[in-house]
C-alpha cells in the first residue's frame, strides 16, 4: 500500500488546522477591542488554541513532511525544503522565544491594570507585530510547499 497520498492528505490537514487557527487570531481580538471588557476571555482562548491546537498542528507538520521527504519523490537537500524548513526553525523561534511570552504577559497585564492600560497597550502591538511576522513566514512556508521552485 501506498501511504505517501495518505502522508499527504494528513499534512494538508495539519496545515489546516495550524494555519486556520492562527488566522482566526485577528478576527477574535477584532471581535475584543469592540467589547474590551471581552479581552481576557479572548486572549485566554487564543492561549488556549494555540498551546493545544495549532502549535501540536505545527510540530505534526513537521513529523508528517519528514516523512514525506523520506519516502517520497523529493530529497531533503531540495533548495525549497531546505529554506522551508529553515523558515520553520525561524517560526518556531519567533512563536515560542517572543510570540507565547507577549501573550502570557498581555494576559497578566489585563488581569492586573485592564484593557486601558499603557502595558497592556504596548504588549497588544507587540503581539500585533509578533502575529504579522508570523503570518509572513507561514505564508512563505505555504509557498514552499506549494509551488517547490527550482524541483
């Protein structure tokens, strides 16, 4: 049997799954700054889903490509899998070393001052900043992966 098409679809859905969560992140704290006093509830569900949702979906990613690199068509010295994934290495350092600390932090400034004060402000446009860095990397994975330049 042949588990590559299978290996495929499950890394699509990963990719799904991730990215589709993350996406939805602006559209809550859109949703939160008409409603400020919603913000807690929001950025512990942003918290939430991404500790237990997307980033478990990031790391499968990673899994399941490998797997498709060893038993598929493509090499892992393929210029477009190595960038991928050292834009991975770079997303996963970027998510982990700045994104989730700002958040943890944004979540403790609401909790303690609320959603008016100047520390929760500036952890907002960080965490703004942080997810749109984010996004780009993941969009440049995404291109990656679907258009393979130079195989």
């Amino acid at each position: 049997m042949d588990f590559y098409p299978w290996l495929k679809a499950l890394h699509v859905l990963l990719a799904i799954v991730a990215v589709g969560f993350n996406m939805s992140y602006g559209v809550w704290l859109a949703r939160a700054a008409r409603e400020p006093q919603q913000y807690g509830y929001v950025l512990r569900g942003i918290k939430f889903l991404d500790d237990r949702v997307a980033n478990p979906a990031y790391a499968g990613l990673l899994l399941v490509g490998l797997l498709l690199i060893f038993i598929g068509p493509y090499d892992l010295t393929d210029a477009w899998v190595l960038i991928a994934i050292g834009l991975y290495v770079l997303m996963g350092a970027v998510a982990i070393l700045l994104y989730s600390p700002t958040l943890s932090r944004q979540i403790a400034a609401y909790e303690d001052a609320g959603p008016a004060s100047p520390e929760f402000l500036a952890l907002g446009s960080r965490a703004r900043m942080l997810g749109i860095v984010l996004a780009v990397i993941v969009l440049l994975i995404l291109v990656m992966m679907v258009v393979k330049p130079g195989s």
